[in-house]
C-alpha cells in the first residue's frame, strides 16, 4: 500500500493533466493579487505602500482600463462587460497608491484588479478609505493591504440566508455584494502593531456612516474569502487600528474641497475652471491656499493658451 | 528594474507570507479534488474508474458522513450543516464507485465531496447518471469524471442575469444551483475516445427527461468553473460521447426494480422485506431472478434470527 499522492494521482487518476485554475498568485510591481477564473474578478489584491508609493507624478489621464494579458481571455472580463451594466470599474489596489511609477499605476488599470463597483461607493466612501490608508503612510512606516470582493448571503423573505449578485456583460463578471479590506500598520522596524479588518456593502455610503461599524474581526473576512491573508504572521497579538490610529475618515467638507481641488487643477478652459470654482460658493467652502494657487497657475495658463490661439 | 516576481513579491509586498487557500489538490485513495474554502464544497472531483473499481465488497453501511481531517476545521463544512437543512449530502464521487476498497468508499464520505444537493435529483436523476458512468466501464477500458457544483445566473424580474444561492447551516455551505459532470471515456490503448460534458440544475429531474437535453460545450464548463480540466489533452479531436454512445440512462421500470432490489437486500426483517416485495406488486414489476433468489436467501436468512432469538 502507498500512500496517496500528487505523484500517484497524476499517474492513476488525473492522466489528462491536473485540472488548472491558472496561476496561484500574479505579480506586479507594485501589487501581487489571486485571480478567480470563474467570477473574473480578483479574489485578493495585496499592496504595502510607503510615503513613497503614494506621492509622485504617475497620472492616470492616458492610462485606459484593459484585459490582463496575463489571464487568458477565456477568463477575463472586457471593458464592454462594464459598458453600460451601471457599475463602475472599481481599483482593488487603487490608481492612488501608484504615484511612484507610471508603469505600477497603469499595472492596477489591467481588469484582474478591478470589480464592478457602486459608483457612489467607489467614488466616495470607498475612496475616502483609500485615502485614509495613504495617510497611514505618514504615521507608519509601512502599510501592508489586502482588498477584494464578496458574496455574502443575506435574509430572504422565509428567514433563509441567500446568496444574490448580478453578473454582468458576456463574460458574467460577478458583481460583490461587499468589498473588504484588511490593513496592517508597521512601525520603524518594520514589525507589524495594529491591524483593522472591513467589510464594506457595495452600494453608497452617506458621511454619517464611520468606518468602525464595518470593522470585522479577521477571521470573519477569512471565513467567507476562504483565505489565510498572513501566513507567516501571527495577527493575534496585533493592536487595534481604529484603537491605536482613528480609523476617521475624511469628513464631508474636506472631500468636498479636495474635490473641487481636483476639478480646478483639471480643468482645461476658464469655463470649466469657473464651474468648479462656483462649486466652493454654492458649497460655501471657503477657498484654500491650494484653491488659490491653483486660480493664479490656471489663469496664467488660458491666457497662454488664448495667446497662441487667438480664434479658439 | 527587475520583472515582478513571485520571490520580489514575497521580499516587499507580501513580507507576512502568501495569502493561502489551502492545497491546490487534495489526494485520497480513489478521488482528487480541489476544495473551495470559501464555499465549503469542492471545486472539482475527479475520479477515473474501470470495471474493476466499481464491482467489490466494499459497503456503505457502517461508513458516516465526516469532515474531512485535511481540511481545517476553519474552512470545513459539518454534518449539522446539513441537518434540516432541506438539502441531502450529495457525493460529487459517488460511493458506488469505490466498490474495490471500503477505505476509497470511507474517503468519499468526507464532506469535502459532498455538496447539498435536491434529494430527488440525488435520488433520481443524478443517481442514474452516476450508474450511466459505471455502465461505461462495462465498454471502456476506463472512464475519467470530474463532477462538481455550479452557482449560475437566471434572468430577474426586470431581465438582468443574477445569481442566487442559499447557504446553509453555521459554515454557510454554498448550496450550488447546477452540478456539473465531464465524462472522457477510453479504448483498450488507454487513449481517450469521447467525450461528454453536462450541467444539470439541482432539483428534481423526472424520468421523460434524457440526458441529452443538458449536454454542454465543454468550453461552457471551464468558463463556469473557472477550471481547465485536462491541460494535457485536446479534447477536439475527441468524439461526442453522446453519438459514439448512447448516453443512455435506466429507465423507470429497471430503476424501480433496481431500487426495491436494494430494499430487499437491506431488509432487517418479514416485514421491512415484505413491504418491499410489495411494492413489486403496487408497481406492477414482474420479480426478476435477482429478487427471487434474495426471496430464498434472506427468508432463510430470516429463519435462522427466529430460531435463534424466539422471543423476538
Ligand atoms: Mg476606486
Ligand atoms: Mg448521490
């Protein structure tokens, strides 16, 4: 009698290959993520950004959305499956934690990092974590995060739970019912001291909501993804984030005026420049330095334009 | 710059370890499978059986449903998941093809090839497609299977395609909506001939539907599961199982007769064996020599019990 093994099995039972569900892991330069053939989408995405990752001059203005070319079109979404459905691409790592490099920016464009998203969600709530994660990176040395889809059950009319998601487009990408994310702060040595874990509805979340009312122990996220995130490290001993940092996200006003920030640094006429600018007053958001900056650079520059083409 | 790699992952993004789903494969006697730790059923089970394999002493009898002790109790699905649940536990696997060795038959019991599936589809339908598969080998030297479930979209009320599945139990055990089965028959060479692939919803099928009416592309499969079954072998050039073959299942007369036979066999007393003899009558089936002999066999069987426990 031997014992069962690949080996084994490879010779008596699998003799037409081991059945394959691509790659374990895909690797970029600036995330690494499991791809789930069947819903194609990501299962998760893992990034550990620095100050350094998050601030630089990648943009993201001709970068376009496209296939992974490393997964194989017979389980890959498409842009057109997007097109239309009423969800939105949303970045699992997002564009933001790629401002070092060009390259690992347009890398997070590619569909294997993307789910379809609610639009508010992902615009809003959803950003505003993102952008509290980026902010980590000035408190902490390192920000190790796992982000990702869900399908989670909910009560139907009997009391029963069940599973309901839309798929969308001829590849029937599956939209999740919830995002998560699993973050993990490290200090000046580089050791791991808190750790916070989030399970996020996929639908628009008002600035009343705080992220503490998604914050789930780890092991709930592992239970309904199925995976282990940190193998090698024991999360048991890990502080609280929301405990030892705020876990406060940008409030309302804030984003509003980031917002118009960035409308007003796009803009590229006086007209829209002007609608954005409006936006502060109907707001009642009093003009930044940076709003001001911004007014003179912009001026100087449709007046440029405006020189050298005098009919436009 | 260096390519993105596995090892450069491991060193700056993933320095807690590789997000882990468990093993890739799972090896037993008579059966591999992949495990999905997120739905707490199999992915795929796969099986190649010969005539050899499905003929043998092995029996059910004393053999109880069970985790499975590879997989972590964490990701595992338990029997009280499944108690009340409305839902049976159905073996992707199916124990009568483990007739050579009550160990392979014990394996399949683990509840890592077992999905919840409709019991009359267990019963029925699925049933005698499992006893279509042990019939091949009667006709080729060896059948290759791979079974296992499927979550897929229906049209809503307003026409969009959407997914819905209950869970059951405390471990959420996904109950799957289709089951699927590849069959890949081979000649006295060992080399595949045809093939088969089928989806079959997860509920009860009645006799006037033929198996036919579910065979699918086995490209429909892959993209479902996400699995590429066979890497090693083209299965273009392979024949229609379904024309080289009849594909076949029992019909109802054989398979009442076939399961009162079974009843027989089982019978603990007169009475539990009259009744089933009974039902010969009610459903107008002539007795076969089978169940004639068993007649003879168990009434001695019977006999023997009474001499030596009178009282009872
Ligand atoms: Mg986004
Ligand atoms: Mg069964």
């Amino acid at each position: 009698y031997s014992e069962p093994s690949p080996e084994l099995a490879s010779k008596h039972i699998l003799t037409h290959g081991i059945p394959d569900r691509g790659p374990n892991i895909h690797v970029y330069d600036n995330h690494v993520l499991a791809y789930d053939q069947a819903k194609k989408t990501p299962i998760w995405v893992a990034e550990r950004i620095t100050q350094g990752h998050v601030d630089g001059p990648a943009d993201r203005k001709n970068i376009r959305f496209k296939p992974d070319p490393e997964i194989s079109t017979q389980f890959s979404a498409d842009n057109l499956d997007y097109l239309r459905s009423g969800w939105s691409r949303g970045h699992m790592s997002p564009a933001g934690d790629n401002k070092h490099s060009q390259e690992a920016m347009s890398q997070s464009f590619y569909l294997s990092n993307i789910v379809p998203q609610n639009l508010e969600n992902n615009a809003g709530f959803w950003n505003r974590l993102e952008m509290y994660c980026r902010e980590l990176t000035q408190r902490y040395h390192a920000v190790t995060i796992f982000s990702g889809p869900l399908s989670l059950p909910s009560p139907s009319d009997n009391g029963k739970l069940v599973v309901t998601y839309p798929v969308i487009g001829k590849n029937q990408v599956a939209v999740p019912t919830h995002l998560y994310k699993v973050i993990i702060v490290e200090d000046t040595n580089s050791n791991p001291v808190a750790i916070g874990s989030f399970i996020v509805p996929n639908e628009p979340i008002g600035f009343e909501h705080a992220l503490t009312e998604y914050q789930v122990p780890l092991d709930d996220v592992e239970r309904k993804t199925g995976v282990t995130f940190t193998p090698k490290l024991d999360t048991s001993h890990l502080g609280n984030l929301c405990e030892i940092d705020s876990c406060k996200l940008m409030p309302k006003r804030d984003f509003d005026s980031y917002f118009i920030g960035r409308r007003l640094k796009s803009a590229q006429n006086r007209q829209s420049f002007e609608k954005a600018w409006n936006e502060l007053e109907v707001k009642n958001i009093p003009p930044s330095q940076y709003h001001i900056d911004l007014y003179r650079h912009k001026m100087k520059e449709f007046e440029e334009k405006e020189r050298k083409n005098p009919e436009e």
